[in-house]
C-alpha cells in the first residue's frame, strides 16, 4: 500500500519576504496560525510560496526552517520542483535530508518535455529519496499537461504517492486508472468538493492562507458523510476564490492577507502589487465572507 500523505486540506503557504530574504520570524507566526486552525499538511516553497524566485540556499533554508516549526505535528510537503532533473533530485535529497514528510515536484516548465519524458524526469526523481512524491500538473503555469494515462505508468513507482490536478477534465479518469492506492488532491480551490465526489482525498489550496478551518471543514464534513454542510460551504467560498484568483496568484493572496493585518510583505518580481480594482474586489469579496 502507498503511503497517503494527508487526507483533507494542505496549505500552499505563502513566503513572507523582507529587503533582506524570507521573513522567518513572520513564517513562524504563519505555521502556527495554520496548525492552530486544523491545517492538515503545509505545503512550503511552493508555486504560493514563490519558489522559483529563491535562490537554492534561501529555498533549501526555508524548507529546513518549516520542518523544524512544524516539529511533526502535521505533514511538511516540500516544493522541490524544476525544469532541471538534476536540480531537482537535488533539492529532493536535501528536503529528505532535513526532514521533510514528501515532496511537491512540478511539471518541467519552459522547456518542456514529452510524455516519454514526463516519466523519465519524475522516475529519476523518485528513484532518488525514500520519501513519498506528489507529482504537480498545472498545464495554466507549465503549458505542458501530465496525460492521464502517464499519470498510470507513474503511478506504479513505489513512491510516487500522489498528484496534485488542475486539469479537472481528467481528474475521473486517473483516479479510476491509478485505483484508491494513488491520491488525488485538487490544486483548484473552486474543485476541492467535487474532485472529493470523485474519489480524491483533498486539496492544496491557496484560500487556506486566509481561512484555514473552513477549507479544513469543506474537507472533513465531506469525509464524515454531511455532504450538505460541506457543499453549503464551499459555495460560499466561491466568490472570495473568484477575488483570489482575479490576478496571478500570489498576488491577491499576498495582499488579502495584508488587509487582514498580518503583514506579509510583497511579492518578488516579476510579479508587482495587487492593482487597485483586485484591491476593490478583495475588500468586498472578504467583508461579505466575514474576513473585514
């Protein structure tokens, strides 16, 4: 049996950044927040958590500063994909090294790959650490989707446990090929309760940054049979996501979570502040749900 990694909502945590690097101070008061509000698992330098933007010993450090926050008491899952398999066997070795609970490895982007190629790259990766790997398909970021029938030919490497979908259209398909021994987590916030209706085991989700427990509940009502309770919230999250979503995230994320007061910083370039109507939009979506 594969090992499952979490069973309902990870957060895809932000990374707060300063002039200086990463906030630590901040990402600490940002884990505790997320474990006091019954986060399943943090997902840590992730697409959310700007990975792509840190050099390798800021990224390496923010991963070994997560574990050590966390100490155990929720599964750490480390962002440890790029377009490069050798780099990315290597960060893989380092966040098993240091004590992570799996890895998030992204589809190669830029680059690009086959199918054939697909399999090669995360197969290396795999074979490289003992600890489970969530491959990540996000055809929107990567232009290059994960085909379901791959996602069968990986699943059969022992520790390639899971996936984490945005391309809903194929969602049934793998969880109907790969069996109920593969995990299938939604990677859209919109999709947690159908993708869930379908066979999956949760989410990774970008609006647990701001409302942890009610992700959390959309996932643990759904398991303990009240569909309805769960459904009911997962409509009302729709327009906040909506908000959420309404730039490249990040971004409006980021600037939520600064409306909130928990001053987070900015984002790094390329990506730029939220503009003024996504400001507009954020306010009246999160007073309507409560949040100001």
């Amino acid at each position: 049996m594969k090992k499952t990694v979490f069973t309902g909502s990870a957060v895809a945590i932000i990374t707060p950044f300063i002039h200086s690097g990463t906030d630590y101070d901040k990402l600490a008061e940002l884990i505790e927040f997320q474990i006091t509000n019954e986060t399943d698992a943090i997902v840590i330098c992730g697409t959310t958590g700007e990975s792509s933007t840190m050099p390798d010993s800021e990224h390496k450090e923010v991963i070994r500063f997560a574990v050590q926050q966390v100490a155990g008491r929720v599964p750490v899952i480390a962002g440890a994909g790029v377009n490069d398999t050798r780099h990315a066997i290597e960060l893989s070795q380092y966040a098993q090294r240091v004590g992570a609970d799996a890895i998030l490895s992204v589809t190669p982007y830029y680059n690009k790959t086959t199918q054939k190629g697909l399999v090669a790259h995360f197969s290396a990766i795999a074979d490289s650490i003992k600890i489970p790997v969530i491959i990540y398909n996000v055809p929107s970021r990567t232009n290059l989707n994960i085909e379901s029938d791959t996602v069968k030919e990986l699943s059969a490497v022992e520790n390639i446990v899971a996936i984490k979908e945005c391309n809903f259209g194929q969602v049934g398909e793998i969880i109907h090929t790969c069996g109920p021994d593969f995990s299938v987590y939604s990677g859209e916030d919109a999709l947690t309760l159908p993708l869930m209706a379908l066979g999956g085991k949760g989410v990774i989700s970008v609006m647990a940054n701001i409302i942890p427990k009610d992700t959390h509940d959309i996932c643990s009502l759904f398991f303990n049979y009240d569909i309805d309770a769960s459904r009911k919230l997962q409509l009302k999250t729709l327009a906040l996501i909506k908000a959420l979503f309404a730039e490249v995230s990040p971004i409006p994320v980021k600037a939520a979570m600064n409306l909130m007061g928990m001053n987070v910083g900015v984002c790094r370039l390329p990506l730029v502040d939220a503009s003024e109507g996504v400001i507009e939009k954020l306010k009246k979506s999160m007073s309507e749900y409560g949040l100001l």
